[in-house]
C-alpha cells in the first residue's frame, strides 16, 4: 500500500510480507529500543566507540533483512546533506593545525569532531531505519498507539501514512498533463508560477477528498473513534533480542567510560 | 535543514523536545476528530509536495512550504508537520532521532505564526492580494526557519557560526522560490476554492 514510504514497488502479499528476522519481532520493544540507542550513541564521544556503535547499526542491518544497498544509499544521502556542515568544521574549531588549505588552517579537533558526528548521525539514523523503518507504516501507527502515543496523533499519522501515495499519484497525474501540454522545468516565473498552482490544485483536492473521505466514514457509522486492532505480544525473542541489544549498548557505555578515564 | 543527531548540544536537544511536545498538545487541541480526515490529507499533500523538486538554476531545491501548511492548518500544522518529519527520518533516514523535536520546532513553529499571523488576510480583497500576503508568509516561513537552524547550530558552538551564516545565506533563493509558490498555491486556491481561507471558527479547512 504504501510504496512511497516503504520503498517497494509492488505491493507484497501477506502481513507484511517476506522479511527476515527483524520484523518478526514486538514493533513496541523494536520502537524502545531504538529511541534508547539513540540517547545512548549521542551520548558516546570516543571516536573508536562511535566506530564500534556504527557496526553494532551495520549488524543490525544485516539481521534485518532491508535491502542493505537501497539502505545504505538512502543513509549516504542524508550525508550528502551534511557533508558541507562537517567540512567546515576543522576550520572553525581552533586547536592544533593537522593541514592548511588556501591559507586556512585545519585543526586535529575540528577533524574529530566531525567525524564524531558523521559516527554519530550515520549509527542513529541507521539504527532507526532498520528497527522502525523496516515495519509497516501502519503497524509503526499501531505501535506508538500502544505505547501511549495520543490517539489523536496517531490517527493523525494513520491517515497521513494513508494518503501519501493516493496524493503522490495525483501530483504525477497533473505532471503528466502538465508535460503533455508542453510545460518544461527551468529557472523562471513561469515555471515557479506553474508549481504554485500544481501545490494549490493539490491542496483544493486534498481537501474535497477529506471531505468525500469523512462522509464515507459518517456513512459507515463513524463516530469520531477509529478502532485500532493491532495484537502484540512480547515473547521469548523478544525479550531475547533486547537483553542482548542493551548488553551490547551497556558494553559500548563501559568502552567509553573506562576509554575517557585512561 | 534538517539536523543530523550529534551535532547540538544537550540543553537545545533537550529544549527542542519540550517545545516540540507543548506545539504538539496545542495543536492537537485544535484539532477535533472530526477534522482529523482533513488534517490528514493535507499533511500527507505537504509530505508529498517536499518530494517536488523544482529547478534553480543548474540546480534544484526540494520544496518545504512549511508556510502554506500553516497558512492552511493554523496550529495544526505543527502535528502535521511533526509527522511528516517523523515520517521521513524513519522510511527515508532524513534527520534524526534525538534532534526530531528540535527539528519540529524550526520548522513547525515558523509555519504556525504565519498561519496566525497571515490567514486572517488571505480570503480579503482580490485573489491576487490574497496571494501577495500568501507569498509574503510562505518567504516569511523559510527565512524564520533557517534562522532557527541556524540559531539551533549556534546554541549548540561557536564553531557552528560560519555554518550557521552560510545555511541562512544559502537559502535565499529557497525563500524567494517559496515564496513565489505559496503565492501562486494561495491565487489559485482563492480561485477555485474561495470557501477554503474564510474562517468558521476554528481555522482548518
């Protein structure tokens, strides 16, 4: 159903489809889980610990089952986005020069801490994508819902996890008719104008659509609650697959406390 | 714009969480079930509408609009933003985890006062006024975000500042596009649907 978030191009049967071990663990421990690896790994500074944290989150990946290519690009670009943040950094941060360039000095503590967050941001975020990201939207919503997540919020995300590639195929239904008439992308007020109004078309049936949507819903006896069936259960795996994973993180917090006390 | 975990420090971290959970409580407060299907399509419009990328130059910047969300949400814009940010950081790997609320904060907050400080003037006079002030918010929006970012950065270290300037600077021409696109988005909204902007309590749809 939803292919723009899950990245599949074709719908897969099933519950959830074909996914290894990961995925057949509590959607609830795997959402803990995760928000405690990232206080944790934010929390390290040693650089060999980072390194190790980051392969604890490369294990994970392999555990999953995501595709590990598709996974890793998406993680290089979030890296693409900082790469200009971090580069700066060994300039900014004064201390012992390592290089210079065109008359700038780089020094060795700008350099750590760069690398410290490129560590840090690359574990995190790789973490969450192959705990979290690698459930279904919906069961995501289930989830939260069941750690006591506002209902309302909740719904909120149902539907907007819903809507995403009912609207993402309106947009390439009104940029197909826009190319069909001729219109060609380029730096100028006719093009920003024609955005505009593809963005506001968007919109104004967006809203008709919310509108048909709830009659539907009215229709159907809807009284302002939406039931949220999910069953879960926290099992033997489970509870397996957090003790090691909080004896790993343990491990990495011992790394670098006895690292900063040496 | 958004930041990755690990580079703030823990008070902005921190404080971006709190902030963020407050904006959250207020906007859902805004929200009753019924409107949620609305709410919803609309926050599910902007995710995809950040898909967009338009061209500048040999380039191209992905939209954000942030100020159209609140000029058509009003507070609830901020849930709804939050979810798509959520959203992304988990399907896309964009952001982070630890630094969600603060990025929530940059970019919901902005969205939300446009929405309260320009909605009242949208559905007043011609469509193209309405779109003037529309354009006015949506540039308005981008720029008091990147000065969030970059007042985050700068909370977070000094050594962020050349940083800081350079994500404020940089996105200029991101503000003048938005802006133009709000505008545009309001003109043709005012057009087609005129109901949409004139209030019945409550704001939203």
């Amino acid at each position: 159903m939803t292919y723009v978030l899950t990245g599949n191009d074709k719908p897969i049967g099933g519950f959830g489809g074909f996914r290894a071990k990961v995925t057949s663990l509590d959607p609830r421990m795997r959402i803990v889980m995760t928000a405690v690896y990232a206080v944790v790994v934010v929390s390290l500074s040693s650089l060999w610990v980072l390194t190790a944290a980051l392969g604890l989150s490369l294990w994970l990946l392999a555990f999953s089952g995501l595709p590990p290519r598709k996974t890793l690009k998406r993680m290089a670009m979030m890296d693409s986005f900082i790469i200009f943040m971090l580069l700066m950094l060994p300039f900014t941060i004064p201390g012992t020069p390592v290089f210079s360039l065109w008359g700038l000095e780089a020094s060795w503590e700008g350099l750590r801490r760069a690398v410290e967050i490129a560590l840090t941001a690359n574990a995190v975020i790789l973490a969450v994508m192959t705990l979290v990201g690698s459930m279904e939207p919906v069961t995501m919503g289930h989830a939260l819902f069941a750690l006591k997540t506002p209902e309302r919020l909740v719904h909120l995300m149902m539907f907007t996890i819903r809507y995403i590639d009912v609207l993402r195929e309106e947009y390439q239904r009104l940029r197909t008719s826009m190319k069909l008439r001729g219109f060609r992308p380029g730096t100028n007020w006719h093009t920003y104008r024609s955005y505009g109004f593809l963005v506001g078309m968007m919109l104004v049936r967006a809203i008709e659509r919310s509108e048909r949507i709830l009659a539907a819903m009215k229709c159907r006896g809807f009284t302002g609650r939406i039931l949220l069936l999910e069953d879960f259960r926290f099992s033997r795996s489970d509870l397996l697959f957090s003790l090691a994973l909080s004896a790993a993180l343990a491990a990495l917090v011992w790394a670098e406390v006895s690292y900063a006390a040496s | 714009m958004h930041i990755v975990d690990g580079a703030l420090s823990n008070p902005v971290v921190i404080g971006g969480a709190v902030a963020a959970v407050g904006g959250i409580a207020m906007g859902l407060r805004s929200l009753p079930l019924e409107r949620i299907p609305a709410a919803g399509v609309l926050s599910a419009s902007f995710f995809v509408a950040s898909l967009i990328h338009v061209p500048i130059g040999p380039s191209s910047v992905h939209l954000i609009l942030n100020g159209l969300a609140g000029l058509v949400l009003g507070w609830a814009a901020f849930p709804a933003l939050f979810v798509g940010l959520l959203l992304q950081a988990v399907f896309f790997g964009f952001g982070g985890l630890t630094v969600l609320g603060v990025n929530a904060v940059n970019i919901a907050l902005p969205a939300v006062l446009v929405g309260l400080m320009f909605r009242p003037l949208l559905a007043r006079g011609s469509p193209l006024q309405g779109a003037i002030w529309g354009g006015i918010g949506g540039g308005l929006a981008i720029a008091a975000t990147t000065l969030a970012v970059a007042v985050s950065l700068m909370l977070s270290g000094d050594e962020f500042i050349l940083a800081a300037k350079l994500v404020f600077f940089s996105h200029i021409p991101v503000m003048v596009i938005e802006a133009l696109l709000s505008g545009a988005a309001i003109f043709l909204a005012r057009r087609v649907k005129p109901e949409l902007f004139i209030d019945t309590k409550g704001s939203l749809a």
